[in-house]
C-alpha cells in the first residue's frame, strides 16, 4: 500500500492568489523558484509549496509587499484579509 504524501491535499480548494502571477510582476520567469524565493525572501520549497496552492489574502499581502510592491497591482481582485481588531 502507498501511502500519498504530496501537495495540495485531496480535496483542498485552490487559494485565490497564485505565485506565477507574482512572479510575472515581479519581471520573473514563474517557473525560476529561486529567483522568486530571493525576492520574496522566503525559502525554495515555500515557493514550490505555494505554486501548488496558492496564497491566502494575508499572504499575497506579504509576499508582495516584501517584494516592494501593492497586492492590489499584482491581484487587481485582492481583498484585505479580514483583522478582527477589537476597538473598544
């Protein structure tokens, strides 16, 4: 018996903000993981994690303004994550 141990897990649904479009802004080849990884500052299995399953909207926030730029420009559908402050 095999056992399956790869990304993305059965069932998930894919995240709404890919890497290939972030690395296209970015002036980047998708496929060049390192290239993407320096820029982003994060390691070369995240980016091949995330190419998989995409990004939450916390994340494509990060990952673009590390980059210098505004998610809003890379994902014209970007929506703010949701902070849940308590403002008393």
């Amino acid at each position: 018996m095999t056992t399956r141990t790869g990304w993305p897990p059965r069932g998930h649904t894919p995240r709404p903000y890919d890497v290939a479009t972030l690395a296209r802004a970015l002036g980047l080849d998708p496929a060049d993981t390192a290239g993407i990884a320096r820029r982003v500052g994060v390691g070369r299995r995240w980016v091949r994690r995330y190419r998989l399953v995409g990004l939450t909207a916390r994340q494509a926030d990060q990952w673009a303004t590390r980059a210098g730029l505004w998610p809003e420009h890379v994902w014209p559908h970007w929506e703010p994550p949701d902070l849940d402050l308590d403002v008393a």
